[in-house]
C-alpha cells in the first residue's frame, strides 16, 4: 500500500493575523510537532524490534 504524499498547504499571511491568531497557530503547530515526535518514537521501537528479530 503506497502512502499519499501529504498535500502542503501555502502558507498564511502571518501580517493578517492577529496577536490571538499568531498565539494560536504557535500552539497548533508545537501540537503538531508533538505528533510528530511521538509518532517517530513508534516507527523506531518497531524498526528496532524488527532488527532485533531479523538483524540489520
């Protein structure tokens, strides 16, 4: 199963936004990145459980 490329959003127009906006997409994107590193930490314990399994 091949995963679809993630489609990249252009990004804002951080002069529109205001001082509540700007706070808000700071904790989205810090959420964001949270989601990341979580879901990194995943693939490696089961990259490193395969390796263990079958060798490198």
């Amino acid at each position: 199963m091949f995963e679809e490329e993630p489609r990249i959003k252009p990004p804002r127009a951080l002069e529109d936004m205001s001082l509540e906006e700007l706070a808000s997409q700071i904790e989205t994107l810090k959420e964001e990145i949270a989601r990341c590193e979580a879901e990194i930490i995943k693939k490696k314990s089961v990259k490193n459980a395969a390796d263990a399994i079958f060798g490198q």
